[in-house]
C-alpha cells in the first residue's frame, strides 16, 4: 500500500526491548481490588453496591449514566469493603469515589449475558448494547466509551476503520504483546466493530519495528478480504489517530473535527479485542495488559492486571525496585504523567507503569531558547510551540488559544527536541487546563444568564394570566344577582373563580 508523508515526528530511543518478547503474564489477585467509578471520559458510573455485599466475577458494580459513561464490574469475585474516596492514578492525586473489592479468593463467575451467536448477522443494537454493558473503552489512552463511538456510523459515512497498533510511545509493548497472542481475536473483534459503523474496509496499522506482531497480524487476517494489515514507519508520534490516519489514507483531520468527518475512525488494537471478547462470550472489560518497565524495575513484563490492583503490586509482582526510581510514570515516558504514588490502582486506561533511573531521564535545566525553530518543524499539529510558550509565559491565553494551543495532542516532540530543555509541553498543559476552566465559567455564566431570563419570562406569563384572570372575574362579582337567581349563586361564581386564581398563581 502506498503511504503517505506525514507531518513532523521524532525518533526517540524506543528501548522497547525490555518487553518485547516477554510473553504476557497474569498477576496473582491482590488482597484487594479498587475500582474508580470514573475510568474514563464522561459521567461517572453509579453505584449498584454497597460495603458487605457479595459479588461475582463479570458482575456489573457500577452502571454508566447519561449519553456519555461506561460501567464497572468486578474483576474477581469477593466482599465490598467500602464504597469511598481514594487517590486517583492522577499527577494530582486527587481522591475519587472508588468501590473496594476483598477478593475471596474463589474467582467464581457471575451469570454472564448470552453470547452473540453470529455477529455478523445480529441486530446492530445487540452488539450496540453489548459492548456498552460490558464497560469497554478506548485502551489506548482515549478511555472514550467505545459503544458511544460505534454509533459514529450513524451519523457519517465510515468509508475505513483503521486499527491503531502503531504503538509509538517508546517502552511501551502491551499491543504488541496482544497482537501477536490474540491476532485472530483482534481481527473478529475488528470485523465486529466495521460491520457496526457500516465500514466497507479494516486497515490495521502496525510500526514497522514490531516485525513479529505485522507478520502474524497478516496471517490472522488473509482469509477476510476487507482487512489489510500496513507496517508504517516507526515515527513518534506515529499512534496519534490523525497522524497514522495521513499516513495511511492521506486524509488531513481539520483541528478541532472529528476523524469521522473524513471517512475514518480509529481503535486501538486492544479495545476491538474487548469488543469480541464482550460480543463473542459476554464478558466484561474487567483486566488489561499492562507494560511494566525502566532501568528502576528488577523484572519488566507484560501483565494481565486485574483492573484495580494498585500499582504497588504490580511493581512487587515484576520484582519490585532494582534501584531507586528517578521518575514514576503512568503511561509513556513522552505522554505518560506522574504517578503521585504507588497505592493508585491500575485503571482501564492504564497502558504502562515506568520506573525510571536517573540516567533515563531527561533532568537538564532548561535555559533560553535559541529561536532554533526545531519545535515548529516536528510538531505534528502543525504549531507553533516557541511562540505559544512565549505568550503563555505572559499569561496572554488568548494569544496562546489564538495560535491554536487547544489542538496540541500533548505528544511531548517539542520538549523532547528542545536543545534548550523547555519543558514546552507543560506550559501547553497548564494553558490547555486553564482555558477549558475559562470555557466552563463561560458556560455556566451562560447557562445561569438563560434560566435567570427564562425564569423572568415565566413570572411575567403567570402576572399576565393572573391580570386576564381578574379582568375576566368583574363583571360577575359586580353583576347583582337576579331576583329569581337562587340564593348562593354569586358565591358559587367568588369559589371557582378563587380556584382559577390558585391554579394560575
Ligand atoms: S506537545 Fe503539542 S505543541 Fe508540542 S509537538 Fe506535540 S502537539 Fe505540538
Ligand atoms: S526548540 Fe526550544 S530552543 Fe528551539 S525554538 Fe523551540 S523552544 Fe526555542
């Protein structure tokens, strides 16, 4: 297939060879499990469960709410310790509502949805509805709820559905693991999604240093004439969507829009095995493979982790610390963020755990920039970080969001070609929080400016009626009863015109 350039990247050391032909390995079940209601992006999920209760495995603990949510189920099955507040896998550390599971040690299933018989000729809600129960959301970092994205092919024409094993973040090999272990699951589960969305072609896309995982790919996918497998050019950040969709199809994803609107929409290889494994068997995203991996780690691996295994055990499970950790990161070294501690549990969105030694790190101090322009050159956005840093440091945010900050994917290329060492991507960071915090005061002021309008609307209405009312009642209370009109009649007229007034009022 010929492919297309794409714009900007870098080549950092990729050091995936710490992990790479491990094969993946299941973690025992901690002593306990914690669940974070909110995985992903949208509303929260609500609790179904209570401190005491049982549960099984697979069970549903914790129902999706509103258009944009996911549920949670146990990984195992046990006791509910609690339903509260712990630290979020978050740089902030900030506590969230989480349900604390005590495995007891049995893993005895809950009754499990039937399984699709045939998904190729099942009812498109069916599988709609499977993958929303099941709790799978995007797992390669988006944790967008993947039964929302599949309605996509309601609403644009899906020409491709690509899937994304490019795996760019250095490290990082869990896809590459789930690739060459389950390849025909991640073709069936991909082959679901593209009947779903209405996509007439399946492109996965692989880097080309992952070999192994694009010939057996290859092979699992030969006998499905829609589904072509493509080795793309190891290129950071090659796994942003937009970027391997250019590379593949030459389509340019306008900022600010959706892949969809130009015929694409993108999975992560390890979300369209979820899908099959919701779809095929009834079975709930409720663990993941995890790369655990830096000079600081004894032994690094791939880990099936029961989702809610802090990462304390996950470390203790690779051998603990080999030497003292310089930086803990969750996620890749170029868009991973600090782990603020080691009790945070592994959540669905949780591809790698790095320990890394000082040597790994990039610690220099930065100093002036040398106006060298080697940020604009490799940002794949297409921006301009010398400039935008330059504002944002002068607090001018507008200036910062003029020039386009709100499309910066935080890819880290510019901080990590910057021969001056700015950290650039933290300054966008920090923008990018305080702007969408300027846009929701916006629309809250908004949102209270209408209701208070509205609200004035309405009182002038029910003044109004209430004025039409009284003018209607007059004439009868002045009016003097006939001489032949049985008594009480005028009172009669005073009762139910009292009770208009109520209604009214
Ligand atoms: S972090 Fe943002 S500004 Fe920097 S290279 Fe990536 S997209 Fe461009
Ligand atoms: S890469 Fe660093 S030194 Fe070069 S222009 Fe950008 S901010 Fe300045």
């Amino acid at each position: 297939m010929k492919l297309f350039p794409i714009r900007g990247g870098v080549h950092p050391e990729y050091r995936k060879e710490q992990t790479s032909e491990k094969a993946i390995v299941a973690m025992p079940m901690p002593r306990l499990l914690y669940i974070p209601l909110q995985q992903h992006v949208g509303a929260p999920a609500e609790v179904l469960v209570a401190g005491g209760d049982l549960v099984k495995k697979g069970q549903m603990i914790a129902r999706s709410q509103g258009t944009i949510s996911a549920s949670q189920h146990a990984p195992t099955s046990g006791r509910i310790v609690s339903v509260t507040d712990v630290a979020a896998p978050h740089p902030s550390g900030l506590p969230q509502t989480t349900i604390i599971i005590e495995p007891d040690g049995k893993d005895e299933w809950a009754d499990l949805p039937e399984p699709v018989a045939d998904p190729f000729a099942a009812d498109l809600q069916v599988i709609r509805d499977r993958v929303a129960q099941a709790g799978v959301v995007g797992l390669g970092g988006a944790v967008f709820p993947a039964a929302v994205k599949l309605n996509l092919g309601t609403q644009y024409k899906i020409e491709i559905l690509l899937i994304n094993g490019a795996e760019c973040e250095p490290y990082i090999t869990c896809d590459d693991r789930v690739m060459r272990e389950y390849a025909d699951e991640v073709i069936d589960g991909a082959r679901i999604v593209a009947r779903v969305m209405g996509a007439p072609r399946v492109v996965v896309g692989i880097e080309l240093n992952k070999p192994q995982a694009i010939e057996i790919m290859t092979k699992a996918a030969a006998p499905f004439a829609e589904v072509e497998v493509v080795g793309v050019p190891a290129l950071y950040p090659m796994g942003y969507a937009h970027e391997l969709i250019l590379a593949i199809t030459g389509r340019e994803t306008p900022a600010g829009k959706r892949t969809a609107e130009v015929g694409v929409v993108a999975y992560n290889v390890a979300t369209v095995r979820a899908v099959h494994q919701a779809v095929r068997f009834g079975r709930p995203l409720i663990s993941r493979v995890v790369t655990v991996s830096g000079g600081a780690i004894r032994e690094p691996k791939n880990v099936l982790t029961p989702i809610g295994a802090r990462v304390a055990d996950l470390i203790e499970f690779c051998g603990g610390f080999s030497a003292p950790p310089a930086r803990l990161v969750n996620g890749g070294p170029m868009m991973g963020e600090p782990l603020p501690s080691l009790e945070v549990p592994v959540v669905k969105g949780t591809a790698g755990i790095l320990a890394l030694t000082a040597e790994e790190t990039n610690t220099q101090a930065a100093s002036p920039c040398i106006r060298c322009g080697s940020c604009v050159t490799i940002c794949p956005a297409g921006l301009s970080p010398v400039e935008m840093a330059a504002f944002i440091r002068k607090d001018n945010l507008e200036a910062a969001a003029r020039l386009g900050v709100m499309d910066c994917v935080s890819c880290g290329s510019c901080s990590w070609v910057c021969p001056s060492h700015i950290p650039l991507v933290h300054y966008f960071n920090y923008a990018k929080g305080a702007l969408n915090k300027q846009e929701r005061e916006r629309r809250k002021n908004e949102r209270v400016k209408i209701l208070a309008e509205v609200r004035v609307i309405r009182v002038e209405k029910a003044a109004e009626a209430k004025r039409a009312a009284m003018a209607a009642r007059k004439p009868a209370t002045a009016a003097t009863p006939a001489a032949d009109a049985p008594p009480g009649n005028a009172g009669q007229a005073n009762t139910s015109s009292t009770a208009e007034e109520k209604t009214n009022a």
